[in-house]
C-alpha cells in the first residue's frame, strides 16, 4: 500500500516537472525568436513541446501548458519594456489571443492524430494556426504585427515564398513542421503513417527553398539609385515641443539641423532623402514647405517628410513629397492610426504614387500602415518600385516594425526605405536583403544612412491574387472540423489513460 501511494506521488511529480519542461522550453524558444534576438532558428522548435505534450497529456493540462507558456512570454517581453501603455495593452491583448487560438488548434490536432494516422494531422495543425493568424489580421487594430512569419526575415530563401502566398505560407511551413516531427514521434511504432508524416513537410520545404534560391538569384537589369535616411535625435519632451510648435528656437533649430543633414547627404551623392514621421506641424508661423522646399531645390533632391497638417478641422498625419525643383508633388495621409495616440486625426483613405522619369515608380506610407497588409498590397498592384516610409517607433519596437515593412516589400516585389524616428534607419530590396541599416540610439549625433538600393520590379503573384493562402487554409481548418466532429469517436471520449497530469 506504501509502494502504491509512493509510486502515484512519484509518477505526480514527474507530470509536474514534465509540465514545467515543456512550458520551460517552448517559451524560450518563442522569446529569444520573436523577442527582437534574431534567433530565427528556434521558431521553427517553440511548438514542438507543446505539440509533443499534447500527444500523451489529458486536454486539460494541454491548455493549461499552451497559456503558462504564453503568460511567460509576456512576461519576459514586458520585463524592463519601455514602450507605451497603450502599445503594452495591446500586445499582451494579441499574445493572449495567440494563446487561445493555440490551444484550439493544438486540441484539434491532438484528436486528429489520434483518430486519423498519418500526414493529416500536421496539415491540419498548420491549416488552423494560419487561418487563425490570418483571420485575426482582418479585424486586428494591430493588423498583422503578431505574426511569427516576421521572425524569419534574414531566412532569406524562405521568405521568397511571400511573393506568392504572402506572410501566410510562411506561417503555414513553420506550424507544418513541429507538427509532423510530433506526429513522426507519435507513429514512430507504425511505418505507413510514419513515413507520410515525414515526406509532405520534407517536400515542402525543399520546394520552398529551391524557389527562394532562384528569386535570390535571377538575374536582375533593375535601375539603381542613391538614397539617404536621416533622423536627428531628439527626446520625447523636445519631439512634443516641436510637434505642437510650443519652443521656436527648438523648432527652428530643427528645422536648421535637417536642412544641413540634407546637403550633407546630397553632396554624398543621394538622389532622395528621407525623413521620419511628424517631423514637423505645419502652421503659419513657420513657412515649412517652402523652407523644404528650397532645401530641395538647392540640393537638387526629392525629399519626402513626415509632418503633420491641418485643413480646416481635418488633422492629418501627412508625407509631403517635394520635387529636386522645390515643389509640392503630393501630399499622403496615414491611413491606419494607432489607438489612443492618434485618435484626433483624421485617416487618409487614398494610395499617393509618384511617377519619375528614370527612377521608377514610388509609392508613400507611414510607420503602422506597413503592419497591415493594405495599403501595401495596393501600391504593388500599382507597380511600384520602391515603397517610401516615414515613421516613428519608440526605441523597444524598432525591429519588429523595420523587419515588418521589409517583409511588405517581399510580399509586393518592391524596394523599400523607411526611417524611423526612434527606430531604425532601413533600406532593403524587393528579396528583402538588408542594403544598409543603422539604429538611431546607436548615436548621441544625427543618425545618417546612405545606400544604393535596386528598384524592385513591382507586381507580384500575391499583389495579383491576394489572401488566396490564407482563406484556403481557412477552409481547410473548417473541412477538417467538419470530418472531426462527424466522425465516429468524439473528442470526449478520446483521452489517454497513460498519464495523469498532476
């Protein structure tokens, strides 16, 4: 009776620990990929514990684990975070989401494998984690920030699929794959399914980057030009002073400090500047656009600015491009504004484009209108050759919103140049390599990038057909519902007796 008592207590601790390895691991690995530590590798691995648990725990310590190891997460991203509240509510929000559509997905698979062997259920599995995503982009405020595909984009011959499916084939190669390795665990004793639950992702992945070589290699007659990408440093006491127009010696200055940085990059030999988002607040008491202007004109150079304007009651948040003869060529207003930051202004609702004679065709956004697949997807059905991007950041998000519009220029075939206030300075091509990339903290001085990029072609097989991938895995993940639920063995009476969670 002892020996029995002592194994349970045994046998209970050992499910404990086991719990606490998985939720260890998994968020380790979600962490230090999607945390801004570039370790792309790992994303590929976060799930597979989870997935693995799922195949020999009861439901219920299942999910338990999916939202311990989410919690940890935002626990280890929120930890010595200075970014705004507003941007901390939405972030624990997104991961919280994450979370329950995991373990909704992770259920399904977990009874698929169990009813039906063989390569199903990893497709499945990833179907239900991409059409999820995918969904959650449509209706999100934060459009598509959260989505593990950005984690891969210095994994330059798996991104290239973008062009294709957009971020949505990646996400459904990364689910795919932790996946089959657990289903491969799970049917490790039988050699029928263990073998299609090795070929399908297998095959997958040597199509994918077989056609991601080929992108990063095909020749390419694209015209070149030089472009420079400023940002000069400024706290956020003195960027609100500015903004609002309260200190007309810091405004002046600024003004003064940009027009020199302009004439350094031109003598550097840059065809376009660019500045960041709200540099300035156009007024009466400041003649901006004809200061630009005339820093244009003199410096022969395209100049994009971020700035804000007003128009009777209508406050925009404006990119005004000026011609190397100091005139106005366009004026584009943001169109996704971020919540509660800037809930007085007025959206924009319309693409800008310019159309120069030997630099290709140009197409303008601001910062938070990259994190979602519209506007971006339009300017690439546009043709554009290279994407403009004042923005604004807030020093923790700098790469996760650079590597976001990075990946739009991959989805739309396009270059693209983006500069952000308390960010980074990026320029990148249509493949999405990094041409040149500089942090705007790393200095005390103005932050100053000079590079030449290629213009990107423009068009893509994805700008053409759209969200094909993601509604298809929808649809998907919906059919296999369907064949769950009408199968003859229900999820409540599929539980594994072999182990007892706690």
């Amino acid at each position: 009776m002892i020996n029995l008592f002592n194994n349970k207590l045994l046998q209970r601790h050992r499910n404990i620990l086991g719990f606490l390895y998985v939720v260890i691991l998994s968020a380790f690995a979600y962490y230090f990929s999607a945390g801004g530590h570039n370790f792309w590798i790992l994303i590929w691995l976060a799930p597979l514990p989870l997935c693995l648990y799922a195949l020999r725990a009861p439901l219920t310590p299942t999910i338990c684990a999916v939202f311990a190891t989410f919690l940890l997460v935002i626990a280890a991203l929120l930890l010595g975070s200075y970014l705004p509240p507003a941007i901390i509510k939405t972030l624990v929000f997104a991961i919280l989401f994450k979370a329950t559509t995991f373990a909704i997905v992770l259920s399904v698979f977990r009874q698929m494998a169990m009813q039906f062997q063989g390569w199903t259920a990893g497709l499945i599995f990833a179907s239900g984690i991409t059409a999820f995503d995918f969904i959650t982009s449509l209706f999100s405020p934060s459009g598509t920030i959260s989505s593990f595909a950005y984690t891969q984009i210095t994994n330059l011959p798996v991104i290239q699929i973008a062009s294709i499916t957009g971020i949505w084939g990646i996400t459904f190669l990364l689910s795919i794959v932790p996946a089959s390795i657990a289903s491969i665990w799970y049917y490790r004793q039988n050699h029928r399914p263990y073998i299609t639950a090795f070929l399908v992702p297998v095959i997958l992945l040597i199509v994918v980057t077989a056609f991601g070589v080929c992108r990063l290699y095909w020749p390419s007659q694209e015209t070149s030009i030089k472009i420079g990408v400023v940002a000069e440093p400024m706290t956020l006491e003195q960027y609100i002073a500015v903004r609002t127009n309260k200190d007309p010696k810091l405004v002046s200055d600024t003004i003064q400090r940009y027009t020199r940085d302009i004439g350094i990059l031109s003598q550097s030999g840059t065809q376009v500047v660019l500045l960041p988002e709200k540099t300035f607040t156009l007024s009466s008491q400041y003649d901006l656009l004809q200061s630009l202007g005339t820093a244009a004109k003199h410096n022969n150079i395209y100049l994009i600015a971020g700035m804000n304007s007003q128009n009777s009651e209508r406050l925009s948040n404006s990119a005004f491009v000026f011609s190397p003869s100091g005139e106005v060529l366009l004026k584009y207003d943001k169109q996704h504004l971020l919540q509660h930051s800037e809930d007085s202004y007025t959206p924009g609702n319309s693409l800008k484009v310019v159309k120069t004679s030997s630099m290709g065709i140009w197409g303008i956004a601001i910062c938070k209108d990259m994190d979602f697949t519209h506007p971006a997807l339009d300017y690439s059905q546009q043709g554009i050759n290279i994407m403009f991007v004042p923005a604004l950041d807030f020093h923790d998000d700098g790469w996760t919103h650079g590597r976001v519009a990075i990946m739009r220029g991959v989805e739309g075939n396009y270059t693209v140049a983006r500069a952000g206030q308390w960010g980074l300075l990026t320029l990148s091509d249509s493949n999405g390599r990094i041409i040149a990339m500089k942090s705007t903290d790393a200095s005390p001085d103005e932050a100053l990038l000079i590079g030449e990029v290629k213009l990107g072609s423009g068009y893509s097989v994805y700008s053409q057909l759209g969200d094909w991938f993601g509604w298809t895995s929808l649809i998907a993940f919906s059919l296999s519902l369907i064949l769950l639920f009408s199968h003859k063995r229900i999820i409540s009476k599929v539980i594994p007796t072999e182990v007892d969670p706690f």
